[in-house]
C-alpha cells in the first residue's frame, strides 16, 4: 500500500520511468553476498581468534585477559588497513562481513577521520571522525547503563550474589 500512496504523488511519466528502469535493473545475487560476508566476517573473527591464541601461548595471558590486547592489534590492524585503502576493497567485496564490530567500528572511524583531514586536525579531524560512530557509542554506553542496572537489581532485589 505505501507503494501505492507513493505512486498517488508521482506523474504517469515518472511512474512508467520507475517500471522501466526496475525492469532493466540487474537482479542481486544474495545468496553469493550472504556467502562472501559470512565466510570473510568468518575470516576476520578467526583472524582475532588466532591473535588471541598467540597472545594466550607466547606471553602467558589468560583467556581472560588475552581479550584486550587482540582487540587492540585487530583495530590497529583495521585502521591501518582502511590508510592505505585495502580495508575499502575488501569491504566492498564482502559486504556485510566486515562490520563485524571492532574492526568496522574501527574502519568508519579512521576512514571519517581520512576524508575529513584537509579540514584540519581540530575541526576536521576531530569534529568529523565521531559523526557516524557517534551513536554506536551513545547505544553502547546507554545499553551497558541499562544492563548495568538490571543486574544491578537482579543481584541487589533478588538476593542472588
């Protein structure tokens, strides 16, 4: 029905346009895309996985305490790659799959801060870089508050410990 309420406020000629250019628009292949993202997503976590390890066998971190620095090296790794222009390519050869979280966050920071760098570190770098990751922080900030007090109040009203 939106379609329909859409096509009220378009003229027959922009109407007959929009039937002729979705008749000559090239089917998505979305089973191929759902692969390229799961298995280069898969890649990546596996990639961390692996830093993991070796933070784990060479330096004698916990499982526990190996988590942080392999986040660090993978948004290192990520924010150097999205500098010299390799982290875009194979973005864009796998969609999806390289939003896994630390790395896309990483990239959409870094790559704020690359297109906004004539401006000047200040106001370009540093007014811009946020712009899109800004409210990943703001949700994850507000969600942890949240999940914070729920278990908060499970532990304190239930009387669980």
């Amino acid at each position: 029905m939106a379609s329909k309420a859409k096509n009220k406020k378009l003229t027959p000629t922009q109407i007959e346009y929009q039937k002729v250019s979705q008749a000559h628009e090239p089917p998505r292949p979305v089973f191929k895309n759902v692969l390229r993202a799961f298995f280069i997503g898969g890649a990546i976590c596996l990639f961390g996985q692996v830093i993991q390890s070796f933070f784990i066998n060479y330096f004698n971190f916990t499982e526990k305490t190996a988590g942080d620095p392999t986040v660090a090296v993978l948004i290192f790794i990520s924010v150097l790659l999205t500098g010299i222009g390799v982290y875009d390519k194979i973005a864009q050869y796998a969609g999806a799959g390289t939003a896994v979280p630390v790395t896309g966050f990483a990239n959409s920071i870094a790559s704020a801060a690359l297109e906004h760098r004539s401006e000047g570190l200040v106001l370009g770098v540093g007014g811009n870089m946020f712009k899109l990751a800004g409210s990943v922080i703001v949700f994850g900030v507000f969600a942890a508050f949240i999940i914070g007090l729920l278990k908060w109040a499970w532990m304190t009203l239930g009387g669980i410990s």
